[in-house]
C-alpha cells in the first residue's frame, strides 16, 4: 500500500483529502494540533480498511516532525507528502501596516519553515519511493495583490519558490505547488469572518489532487480550479 503524509489533516482540505486516498487503498500518517479532532478524524478515515496514524503535534516542532516520517516508515515508507497545515498571521486578515510582526513568523515558521522541515526529513524515504512526491498548498495569494492577504500571501509565495527549486534539485520526485482556489474551511473562515458568500466544498476540490496523483504531470504549479474543468 502506498503510504502518505498529511498534516493539518483533522479538517477541511487535509482531512478530505485523507479519506479519498483512504477509499483508494493508502495508509496514511494524519498531524493537526487538536489531539481530539484528529482521534475522531483518524477513526473515521479508518472506516475505509487502511491504516491511519494520527499524532497530535506542532509541525514547527522538529521533533514532531521526525515522529511523522517515523511514523511513515513504519508504515511502509513515504511515497506521498501534504504540506498542508497553515498559518493565516492574523485572525482575521489584517493591512500590512498593523500586521504583528510575531503573526507572521509564525505564519512563515508554519507555512515555510517547517513544511520545509518536513521535506527534508522525509527525503530519504521520498526518494526511495517509486512515485515519491510532495505537494504544498498553496494560494492564490501567492500570486495576486489581495489587500489584508500580505502576510499569508507572502508566506506561500515563499513556499510556492521552495517547491519550484525543490523540483528542479529532485528530479526523480514530483513537487507540486496546488492552489486550491477558495474553499468553505475555517481556514478561510478564520481569514474573512464577514464573507457570507459560498464557497465549494474541500471535498469538491480534492477531483484536482486526486488527478494529479494518477497522471503525475511534470513538477510545477497548478491551479485546482483549472484541474477540475479538465475533470467534467
């Protein structure tokens, strides 16, 4: 069984993404913060007959990290990593001009920081993998001037640039830099509390990783959005 890393995967896009890989046969090693949420997320994903790893952690905590990809091993290896667990800087979203300065260290140091961290722990069972791949998601703050989105948006610009090199010094590797486009998640919530409008589904999105992963295009940035009309 194909065995992958999630973090941030109680809720929203991780734990949607967790259960269709869990309905395709993969085992997976589950991290958020909230030990509760991520137990009843862990046991539902189980449902499906793969084994689930759930260890409840800070990914700017190098020692958690290194449980994660131990984890992994024991498991079987990594053939797949989610950088996905994400840090806004402020909650919610605030002008750059009275952004904490400590809010966005630790969006950078959760965003940048550890997910390369994480990387570069896992790189010796990435490349051992045949299909070894990482995937960081990203924004389309990453490529686009949103007023109050500075400091998230800086934060994934720099992580989008750590997935481009990473592809270009990884070659037997796949590094893909999603944008998911915008998503009903408390992520989002968090950011813009008076956005009444709708927003699709994690679930809705996932079409756009789970497609990637069955034709594994070159390394590089994609957008979701253009994914899932290739899908219908």
């Amino acid at each position: 069984m194909p065995v992958a890393i999630i973090t941030g995967a109680s809720k929203g896009l991780g734990r949607a993404l967790a259960a269709a890989l869990a309905a395709r046969g993969w085992d997976l090693v589950l991290d958020a913060r909230g030990a509760e949420v991520l137990a009843r997320t862990a046991a539902e994903i189980e449902k499906h007959g793969t084994r689930v790893t759930a260890l409840p952690g800070d990914v700017t905590d190098a020692g958690h990290r290194a449980g994660l990809v131990a984890a992994a091993g024991t498991l079987g290896g990594v053939d797949l990593l989610v950088n996905n667990a994400s840090a806004l800087g402020a909650e919610p979203l605030i002008r750059l001009e009275g952004l904490p300065l400590t809010g966005l260290r630790r969006a950078l140091e959760v965003n940048v920081v550890a997910a390369l961290g994480l990387v570069q722990e896992a790189l010796p069972l990435l490349r051992a993998s045949r299909a070894g791949t990482v995937i960081t998601v990203s924004s389309d703050a990453a490529a686009e001037a949103y007023e109050t989105w500075g400091g998230y948006g800086a934060s994934k610009a720099a992580l989008d640039h750590l997935a481009a090199v990473l592809g270009e010094e990884e070659p037997g590797l796949r590094v893909w830099a999603v944008d998911p486009g915008d998503m009903a998640t408390d992520l989002y919530a968090a950011a813009v509390p008076d956005d009444d409008d709708p927003r699709p589904a994690p679930a809705d999105v996932v079409p756009a990783f789970l497609r990637l992963l069955e034709e594994r295009p070159a390394s590089g940035r994609y957008a979701a959005p253009s994914l899932l009309e290739a899908v219908r």
